[in-house]
C-alpha cells in the first residue's frame, strides 16, 4: 500500500476503531486531533504519532480523516483548503459533497462501532467513494487489508 500521511480529526467511536485500522494495516497516522487534550482518553498511543489541539498541524498530512458529526464536515474541511490534501469523511448520511474542496472521498463502515469494544472488520464490507482514481485504489487497498 502506498504510504501517506494520515491524519485522523474526531475522537468518538468511528475515530477509536479508525485508530485500531490503521495501526492494524500499517497506515498509522502522523496525527491525532481533537479539539481539547481530554477526548484523547480512551485512546490508543500509536508508536510516531502525534496528539493534537492545535489546527494548524493538520497541514502537515496528506491524508485527513473526519470521523466527526455530520453538521461538522463542511465547516471543518473548508479550513483545510489551500493544501492538495485528500478530506476524507466517514459518514453514512452524507453524500461526498458534504467536503470542500478537490480531492474528496467518502470511507463508510456500515457497522455499529462503540469506543473500546474492538470488533473484527475483515467481514465488514467498505463504502467508498472518490473523485480520483489514485485516492480509490489507495481506499480499497485500505479496505482490503481490514
């Protein structure tokens, strides 16, 4: 799998088992955010990457992950607008236009995830969608490895 860097937004359930995914596969993150130090409780420390409340630090990444609510996608991807970043949202009641911006993609788990119950994926199929080709293979090559 093409190695990017991965920076995951949001700490409720879907970001928790987006976290046990990605060290899983090997994509593990460079970045955690969060919005203040305490919704990182409850989280795993994931060897290299790093915790954060601060913004900007976002634009170090290649890749973003919002695992955040609905009515947050639009508002949080437009402030990560200027850089060629894939924004990628892991809703299932948002269409990919929910994202600002050029390199969009949709993740969706169908699967009722709670935080700290830890589930076996690999039967779980993957929603995807992207507007370029590359960021879908890199998605299902993700998927796959699930």
């Amino acid at each position: 799998m093409e190695e990017r860097k991965v920076a995951l937004i949001g700490s409720g359930n879907f970001a928790w088992h987006l976290m046990q995914l990605f060290t899983k596969v090997n994509a593990q993150p460079i970045l955690h955010y969060a919005r203040n130090e305490e919704a990182f409780a409850g989280f795993p420390s994931v060897s290299g990457a790093k915790r954060s409340t601060h913004w900007e630090d976002l634009f170090t990444a290649d890749v973003c992950f919002l695992a955040v609510s609905d009515r947050s996608i639009s508002p949080l991807s437009s402030k990560l607008l200027g850089k060629d970043q894939l924004i990628i949202h892991v809703s299932g009641g948002k269409s990919i236009d929910a994202i600002k911006g050029e390199r969009r993609a949709v993740f969706y788990l169908p699967q009722t995830l709670t935080k700290g119950r830890l589930i076996d994926l690999s039967d779980v199929f993957a929603c995807i969608e992207a507007d370029r080709a590359d960021d879908l293979h890199w998605l299902n090559e993700l998927a796959i490895q699930m």
